[in-house]
C-alpha cells in the first residue's frame, strides 16, 4: 500500500510541477500463454502530456522498464577440487526479477544520473536486490554479475539502449521482445520521464502474464492434486505403451 | 512447430521432442535399458530444467518399458519371480535414493553427484561389458558357434541361504543376491533419474547368471514399477512431472521401443553387447569431462523452492 501511495505521489506531484506527464497505450495488457506460446512483443506507447510549453534548455528522454516476478535465488560458484569442478561457494540473491527489460531513448547511462538510477532502481544492475553474501565469501559483486550475465544471455534480462522512439517530445514507443520461458505473474511496467539527468515525472502499469486453456488446468492440476495427477501421468503412459504394442501387433499380422 | 510445456515453463520443438523419444526408444527397445541416461542428458542440454527432466523421464520410462515388457510377454522372455524380487527391492532403493537426493540438494551438491554416479558406474560397467563381450564375439568366430557360452562357476553367490527355483532363468540361487541388486538399482534410479537397466543388465547377466534372453524382458518388467514409483514421488514432492513433454517423448518412445525389439531379434547378442558398451563408454567420456575440463560458466542460479 505505501508502494502505491509512493507510486502516485511519485507519478502526480512532479508532474504537478514540472507540467509533463504520461498517457500511456500497450498493445495488449495480458499476455496469454497458450500450448503454442512462443514468446510475445509488446508494444509499448504513450504521449506526453503537459500545461505548460516545451522546455527550451534539454531534450525529452523516456525510459521503460519491464519487470517480472522477483524471487531469491541461490548463486553458486564451481572451484577446482581434488581435480573436478565442483560448486563450492554459495550466495543468496534476496530478490532478482524473474525478467527485467528496461529500454531507453538514448544510452542508459546518459539518459539518467547515476543517484536517479540508484533512487529508482532502473538500470539492471539496481534491480537486483542487494546480496546478502557470508562474510567469508570476498567479491560477492562478482555473485550478482553472474545472474545478470547467465540472464541476459537467456534473453531474459535486457538493456535496450537507443531503443525507445520520442517524437516531437510528445510521442513515444517501444517494442519489448519476452522470451518463451516466461514465470507466470504481474510485470510490473515502469515509464520515466527524464530531462537532464533526472527524472520528472513516473507511470506504472502492470502487464498480466497468465497462462491459459489446458497449459492453466495441467498446471493447476499440477500443484493443487499433485497425487491425482501423478497417476494421470502413469495411466497415460501404461496406455500409449501399451497402445503401441496393440498397433505394432496388428500392423504385422497383417 | 514449437509447443510449450506447462510444467517447465518453455517452448520446444515439438518435432525435437519425438524424434530423440524415437531415439532413445529403439536403444531401450534393443537392450532393455529404459534409455533415461542418455536423454536425461539430452533434457538438459535442450534447455528443460532438470529438476523437471529427471522426474518427466522417470513417466516417460514407464510407457517405453511397458511397451517393451508385452513384446517380451509374448517370447516368453520375462522371469516375473525374479523380476518381483528385484522390484522389491528396487522400490526400497528408491524411497532411500529419494531421501539421499533431497539431503544434498539442499547441501547444492546434487548435480555432482548425478554426474559422478553417472561417470563411476558408466565407465566400469562399459569397460567390463566392452571387454567380456568382445571376448564372446571372438570366440563365437572362431568356434563357428552361435550360441551364447554358459560358463557357470561355483562363486559365493551359490553359499547364500533362503535358495529359490527361478525356472524362466533356469536358476538355482539365494534370494539375497537379487534382492540386493534391487535396492542398489533403486537408490541409483533414484539418484539419477534413470531406469537402471543399464546397471541391472550386466548385474543380471555377470553376477546372477541369467541367460541374456530373459535378462532384457526380466529388466524391463522391474523398471515399470520402479520408475512408476518414481514418478509418483516426484508428481507429489516437488511438482516436477510435465506431462505435455512426457506425451510427447512417450509417443516417439514407445514407437522406437517396438521397432527396437523387432531390431534385436535380428542381431546376435553379442554383438548387442558390444554395441551397449560403446555407447555407454561414450557417454561417460563425455561426463567426465565436463568434470574435468574448466566450464565456460563458473556460476549457476538455482531458484529457491516456493513454500506453496
């Protein structure tokens, strides 16, 4: 609740003040994932809406960002022992989104001072929680790297730079590609504007990602009779084993 | 055409899915083995957690052995006493394997210790098989005979009380034995997550004497009940089973398995022998390395279990 009421005091007051703020379209609010779910791009869009004339002094930057689920995770690092790599040291991520794509109008970097980014937590980097590393492992930077490394290679953590389309300081859009290996759950998306460095004026939305038809009922199922269909599993494979036999069978008697 | 899996929560060919089901079922269909250790490997390396692998290959196993178990039916080529001691025993194995591996998934050793069960047992098992078998297919050159040699010693194995009649196997032995190589294959089947016919055979073969004809179906008959015991604990402890992807690797396994058997009527067993020990050699080759060899990645992330 203090998050929300921290969100839209975020989102109005400077908007209140600067005079810029945020209509925002998306090319669709829910992304379904059915039995041919192969990923999805979502188009991101909005205008600027403002009371007062264009600033004259700086450019209009807009910055999105696309977040998945958080949820901890355990990093561990292989070493030579007895001459095998095995896992020996280990470090709990308290919170890393599931997905985290943030696009911007220009470099990341440029687009936003580094104390906006820690205030707001935009770049990857931020978004990561803080590591809650054992005194005895030195370097647990290197912990957090390593997520964001492993991700983004998957596709799943992604920094769009030059990627977001102003037009006449009005006009915005973007496209964000989600991978096939989605987590189920609310994405929550953030829109920044920014001039200058800073950041003026903030939107939230949230993209609902759900699966749905047999994919929701097997999962359900899944979870909810974990025992019942454990036995559905059993029975359908006893009856294409068996099936195949019968097939197999007939086809050569005849 | 790409499929998503509901479980694992990825998008797969679903042509890549039945072909290697396809694959591994004629080599299951041939040997008697269930196969799982090659494509669990094979899960993995195609993206699916293994988590989700190791228990989704446990179902599919059930359906390539049944349907390989009534083609062996119908030869009357399955020793259901021995195949019920076995089992027995084997359920056994697993509850304790299930416990071992949930003990040091929690320590985060799990994978190496899947990969040395693997490499350990896979190396000593070819070499042994590869040796024996090439001596046997020698000897069958040379002799002109095509009939596969008995040779019978009087070990310790023969000193063992509780002895039953095991007249399929034509077989005069103590129970404990048998019994024994269940709970071993079951605590490994376990681990692994494979069926364990690639243990049970040559156990069968080189410690009980079983005639290799019998072996097959008998091996088939145990890793039924085994890895359906499997699946079961796994649907229910950690959510793990896909069944999209079980139905899809079944269909292309239980087809394989048939074309398999037919296969094997055609070649000798020995040469069967030969062919099962290269094939297991190679795979543990291949683990060994990875062990061996710097990964290019030295960090993994491993999601914490959700407390549902």
């Amino acid at each position: 609740m203090t998050r929300l009421i921290l969100s839209l005091w975020l989102g109005l007051f400077p908007a209140v003040l600067i005079a810029e703020s945020i209509v925002l379209g998306l090319s669709s609010d829910q992304v379904r994932i059915t039995t041919q779910f192969d990923g999805s791009d979502i188009l991101i869009f909005g205008a600027v809406k403002r009371e007062a004339p264009i600033p004259k002094n700086t450019e209009l930057d807009v910055i999105i960002t696309v977040a998945g689920p958080s949820e901890p995770l355990t990093v561990r690092r292989k070493s030579r022992q007895f001459g095998i790599w095995v896992n020996s040291e280990a470090v709990e991520v308290d919170a890393a989104p599931s997905f985290y794509a943030v696009a911007a109008s220009g470099k990341l970097e440029d687009v936003i001072k580094d104390i906006e980014d820690l205030r707001y937590k935009i770049s990857v980097e931020r978004a990561i929680r803080s590591v809650g590393a054992p005194m005895t492992i030195r370097n647990a930077q290197l912990f957090s790297d390593a997520v964001i490394r492993i991700r983004q290679r998957e596709n799943l953590y992604q920094q769009l730079d030059n990627q977001v389309a102003v037009d006449q300081q009005t006009l915005f859009r973007t496209a964000i590609r989600m991978p096939a290996n989605l987590t189920e759950g609310d994405y929550a998306t953030r829109i920044f504007l920014a001039r200058g460095g800073t950041i003026i004026s903030q939107y939230e939305t949230t993209i609902d990602v759900r699966k749905v038809g047999l994919e929701r009922w097997l999962f359900s199922l899944s979870r909810t009779q974990p025992l019942l269909y454990g036995l559905m599993s059993l029975a359908i494979a006893i009856a294409a084993g068996w099936g195949a036999s019968a097939a197999f069978r007939w086809v050569r008697i005849r | 055409m790409l499929i998503y899996l509901p479980v694992a929560e990825v998008s797969i060919n679903a042509f890549l899915l039945l072909g290697l089901g396809g694959l591994v079922g004629i080599l299951s269909g041939m040997f008697g083995v269930g196969g799982g250790f090659l494509m669990t490997p094979l899960l993995f390396f195609i993206g699916i957690p293994p988590v989700v692998a190791v228990a989704t290959e446990a179902n599919q196993i059930v359906a390539s052995s049944f349907s390989g178990v009534l083609a062996h039916l119908r030869r009357k080529s399955v020793d259901f006493k021995m195949g019920t001691i076995l089992l027995t025993g084997g359920l056994l194995g697993a509850a304790c394997g299930v416990v071992i591996f949930n003990y040091l998934k929690a320590l985060g050793q799990v994978d190496l210790l899947i990969r040395l069960c693997y490499v350990a047992f896979l190396g000593i098992i070819g070499i042994l098989m590869f040796i024996e078998s090439v001596r046997a297919v020698r000897k069958s050159h040379i002799s002109g005979d095509t009939t596969p040699k008995k040779h019978r010693q009087r070990t310790w194995i023969h000193s063992l009380p509780i002895k039953m009649r095991f007249r399929t196997s034509g077989l005069y032995i103590s129970a404990i034995p048998p019994l024994l190589i269940g709970v071993v294959v079951g605590i490994l089947a376990a681990i692994m997550g494979v069926g364990g016919g690639f243990i049970m055979v040559p156990a069968m073969i080189y410690l009980l004497g079983m005639p290799t004809k019998v072996v097959v179906g008998t091996s088939l008959f145990q890793i039924i009940f085994v890895t359906g015991f499997t699946t079961l604990l796994h649907a229910t402890t950690n959510y793990s089973v896909d069944i999209v992807l079980a139905v899809l690797l079944l269909i292309g396994g239980v087809i394989g398995a048939q074309v398999g058997t037919q296969v094997s009527t055609y070649l000798k067993a020995e040469q069967l022998r030969v062919l099962l020990s290269v094939i297991v050699i190679v795979v543990c080759v291949q683990l060994a390395l990875e062990l061996l060899i710097m990964p290019a990645e030295l960090f993994s992330i491993e999601s914490v279990e959700h407390v549902r």
